[in-house]
C-alpha cells in the first residue's frame, strides 16, 4: 500500500493530483460503489485545505475543497470532510464522508471521529484568510463545540460579487439562547479575507426568513444571540454526537 502524504502537504499547490492512496486496497461492492459516487468521482478536482493521517498509515483525516461543487446544484456545500480507514494486512478500506458548508463544520465532524484537534488546523496558504478576531473566536467555538447543534439549511453563493456562505443551525438543547442560529460567511471582493458572523433568532420560521431575505439581498442586520454572546460550551448543553443533516433539509 502507499503511504498517504504527511500533514505537512495541505499547502501543495491546487493543481496537484490529489489522492486517497487506496489504489492496492478493496472494499465489498457496494462500498466501492458509494465511494466512487459520492467522494472519488470528483477526486480530480480536491483541493486540501487540511489533512492529518496516522503514524502508521491507517487513518487519514480530511478537509477538502471541491472546486466541481460551482457546476453541480446551486447552493450545495463546497466542503467534504472525509474519514479514512486503511487495513493493511486485509488489504480494505472504509471511510466516512460529509458535505458541509463550512470549514470549522468540517473540522469539528473530523475531530468527533477521532481526529486530534490541533492537527487539523488550516494554514490559509489556500484562499481567503479570517479578516477579524471575531471570525476566528466563532471559528473556535464552531470546532470545539460543534455537536451542540444540528444543522438545517445551508446555502453556499459563489456570485464573485456577493460570496457568500448561509447556515441554520438547531440548537440540540431546547433551553438555549437562541435556539436557532444563522451562521453568515462573506467573502471580501479580492477573495483575500472573509468574515463569519452569528445570529441569533427564537424560532425556526425567524431563521429560515432572515435567511430567505438574505439571499434575496433585503436582509437587516443580525439579530445578537440572547441572552449573551458567551461561548456554546457555557450554555449547558448536553454533549451529543454531531447531528449533520444534507443541505436543503430543515431538521
């Protein structure tokens, strides 16, 4: 089997082949099937924005950009985050995968499945950067604290005039401050920085309007999440593993 990449190759440049270096290992027929359908069909056009893989080759960890995703469905999630499992001396593979829209989603769906945290992190060699502290602070908490909500709707625009990435969430407890959350992800115009934001809203039909009104252009400003703005692990919710739901599903 070759050995998958080190960490330290999330940085190679885009055009770069990449690869699952699963090329010698086999899996049942009806996986093969799901991983070419759903993950390797597009292989050709990953870029890694973040990649961790095991001392001994067994497990690979991905945050993957996929620059097919503008061709396919409008609004779908450009992001996949996907698990790699190697057996070596069965000569197989599994894995897990996920499309979500954002990376810190991506990164907190690896780290719940055994990922080490700090070795998931993105360099930014590739694309926008976090323009403010306030994006990387929500950033953190989206990471750490990411199996605190469910995600509904999602809605990623690559207009090079209004980038921008829609997310409602869920929250698991029914007792939080504001129990839905609209994530908002802008790119600047020269694609150099981007900011995040949160809102906060107390019902499902108050989300799903600010982010209807939002695509369309007419959206206010966001609503603070209430009562404060202190960080998901301090609003008592109960641990749970992360609930991703496809885009376009509410819950």
């Amino acid at each position: 089997m070759s050995s998958p990449p080190s960490s330290s190759d999330r940085g190679r440049p885009p055009e770069d082949a990449f690869d699952f270096h699963i090329d010698n290992l086999d899996a049942d027929d009806e996986k093969n099937r799901d991983f070419y359908h759903h993950v390797s069909i597009h292989q050709d056009s990953y870029v890694p924005l973040a990649e961790h893989h095991s001392a001994n080759g067994a497990l690979s960890y991905y945050v993957l950009f996929d620059r097919s995703a503008t061709y396919g469905h409008p609004g779908d999630p450009h992001l996949l985050a996907v698990h790699l499992r190697r057996d070596e001396a069965k000569a197989t593979f599994d894995y897990e995968f996920a499309q979500l829209p954002l990376v810190p989603m991506a990164q907190s769906w690896l780290i719940h499945r055994g990922c080490p945290a700090e070795k998931i992190g993105i360099s930014h060699e590739i694309g926008p950067r976090p323009a403010d502290e306030m994006t990387r602070a929500l950033e953190r908490r989206l990471v750490s604290d990411g199996d605190c909500f469910a995600m509904g709707l999602s809605y990623t625009e690559d207009d090079p005039d209004d980038m921008v990435t829609l997310v409602v969430l869920r929250a698991m407890n029914e007792r939080a401050p504001s129990p839905f959350r609209v994530l908002v992800e802008e790119v600047d115009a020269d694609g150099e920085t981007y900011t995040l934001r949160e809102g906060g809203f107390s019902t499902v039909e108050e989300a799903r309007h600010w982010y209807t009104e939002r695509l369309s252009g007419r959206a206010v400003p966001l609503p603070p999440v209430r009562p404060t703005t202190a960080s998901l692990s301090q609003s008592s919710m109960p641990a749970k593993p992360p609930a991703v739901r496809p885009s376009g599903r509410l819950f």
